[in-house]
C-alpha cells in the first residue's frame, strides 16, 4: 500500500509537468472558470496592458497590427487594469482618452513619449503638458482623470482582471474562455498566431 502511495506521489508532478509542457506547446492555457462576454455573437478578445510596462511597448505594434486585419466577427476591447497601485495614474489616462474620444491619436504616442522619449509620465501635469502638445486640453483631460466614469471603468477593468486571473501585462483573453500572452505563446508573433488559431476555433 506504502508503495503505491509513494509511486501515487511520484507521478503527481509527472502528470503536472506534462500538463504544464502541453499549455506551453499550445501555446494557451484554458481559465479555470469561463467567463460571460459582453457580445455572444462576436468572439471578444480582451488585451490588458499598461503603458508603462516595456513588455506591452513591445507588443503593441504586433496587436495593433492584428487589429488593422481581424475578422469581421471580432469584437477586440482593451483593458488598463492598475495591478499595482502605481499604475492607476495611467489607467486613468488611458480611460480618460477613451471617454474624450481621443484614443486614437493619443495611445500609440502615449507609448512613443514613456519608452522611447524617456518622458516622465507619473504625475498629472506631465500628463496634461503631453496631452496639450498633442492639440488638445490638458485642463479638461486631467480633470476627467478623475471623473466618475473614468473611476467606474478602472473598476470594471480591475473585476474583469480578477475573473480571469490577470497577474502580469500584456496579457489576451479570447472569447472568456482561453489566455494568453508572450511568455505562454513564447514569442509575439506565436501569440498573434494563437490568437488566430483561437479565434478560428471560437468562430466554428
């Protein structure tokens, strides 16, 4: 009976090295508990990113790129969770964006003006000082930083984060079901292909 107990517990992390060499050869790993999308007729892939993270600089041009040529029956959202505290400043910026409408013209130079200008982007009036060389209100930018809606979307990204098991940037969910990110797929360009792999499965 000892022996076959011990040969029980022998095999355990046999069995959870292959499982773990099986996710990574996949190149995903299935959540734990499915989650409900805010679509079900679209496939929803979910980026989380935070623009002070090198990782997401790196990746962004590939996602970017990704989108430009999705699927018609993708809905892709991006989320600026504030895992750690100190990020919250840039959550709110990026929510902030979203809600003026100035997404577009503001993210990808968000990115340029942190890691490749080496700006410090930390405080409020570095933020509006950026903002207003890009043409816009520094004033009413900040001052939606801290609005109602811009806190209302932090929380949700936060909860969304939870309930998929979010611990590190840039990180894709597709569909509520399947995660993913650089380190899981082993490169960018594998994850941009396992997003079309998952993507395909989900629209089948």
């Amino acid at each position: 009976m000892k022996k076959l107990q011990a040969i029980k517990y022998l095999a355990m992390p046999l069995l959870l090295l292959c499982a773990f060499s099986a996710q990574a050869q996949q190149g995903y790993e299935n959540l734990s508990a499915p989650q409900r999308t805010s679509n079900p007729d679209k496939v929803e892939v979910v980026e989380f990113f935070w623009y002070g993270c090198p990782h997401c600089f790196q990746f962004e041009p590939h996602i970017s790129e990704w989108v430009k040529n999705k699927p018609d029956n993708v809905e892709f959202i991006t989320m600026a969770p504030p895992l750690n505290p100190a990020w919250k400043i840039h959550s709110q910026a990026f929510y902030a964006a979203e809600v003026l409408g100035i997404l577009d013209d503001f993210h990808e130079p968000m990115f340029n003006a942190i890691h490749k200008e080496r700006k410090s982007m930390r405080k409020p009036k570095d933020i509006a000082k950026f903002v207003e060389s890009l043409g816009f209100d520094g004033k009413k930018f900040t001052k939606t930083m801290k609005s109602f809606n811009v806190d209302a979307k932090i929380r949700q990204a936060m909860q969304k984060a939870r309930d998929v098991g979010i611990s590190a940037v840039p990180t894709v969910i597709v569909n509520g079901k399947y995660r993913t990110s650089g380190s899981i797929a082993g490169s960018y360009p594998r994850l941009i292909e396992v997003l079309d792999q998952l993507v395909a499965k989900e629209s089948s």
